[in-house]
C-alpha cells in the first residue's frame, strides 16, 4: 500500500462485493467499505468491508436500512473497538435522501 500504485491482490478471501457503479467507497484506517451502488440487476442496497491488513472481505448486515429512491448519497463510517474483536468499522449512515 506504501508504492502508490495500482495493483491486484494475489487473493482475498471473504464475501466479496459485486461488480457495480455509481457506489459509496471510503476507507477508514485500514477498513475499505464499499456500499450501494447499481449493476444491470438495478439498486444495491448492500456494504461490504475489506480489512487491508488481513485481505479479508465481510459483508454487513444492511437489512435495517434499504432505502428505496436515493437523490444523494453519503457515508459516514468510524472504528468501534472491543477487547474480544478490535477494531471494526462501524457504518452509522449510507444514505441520504433530499
């Protein structure tokens, strides 16, 4: 990550995100979150997290918080720690609507 250059990971394991546009990117630490977004199914109303130390993708629960019409989007993400987990990253909000 030091080089500044583009490059493909040999492997990440985990529940990786689909191909997809017009989403939410953000890192935070060495948290990627990745949510939202649209392919040629339509809408996405999923988040996924890619720890960079570990290569490993998680998807989020986001079944509390689908929104149907989206005219603006935004992401607000911060690290929650525990003892028993470290850090994690923490999505409050991934979508505004005007």
């Amino acid at each position: 990550m030091d080089r500044k250059e583009w490059s493909i990971p040999e492997m990440m394991m985990g529940t990786k995100p689909v191909a997809r546009e017009g989403h939410v990117a953000c890192m935070i630490g060495r948290f990627l979150v990745v949510s939202g977004g649209y392919n040629d199914h339509g809408r996405l109303f999923d988040a996924h997290v890619l720890d960079t130390d570990t290569m490993v993708w998680e998807a989020l629960d986001t079944s509390l918080n689908q929104v149907r019409i989206r005219t603006c989007v935004c992401a607000f993400v911060g690290l929650k720690r525990s003892e028993s987990e470290g850090e994690h990253p923490v999505m409050t909000s991934t979508l505004c609507s005007a």
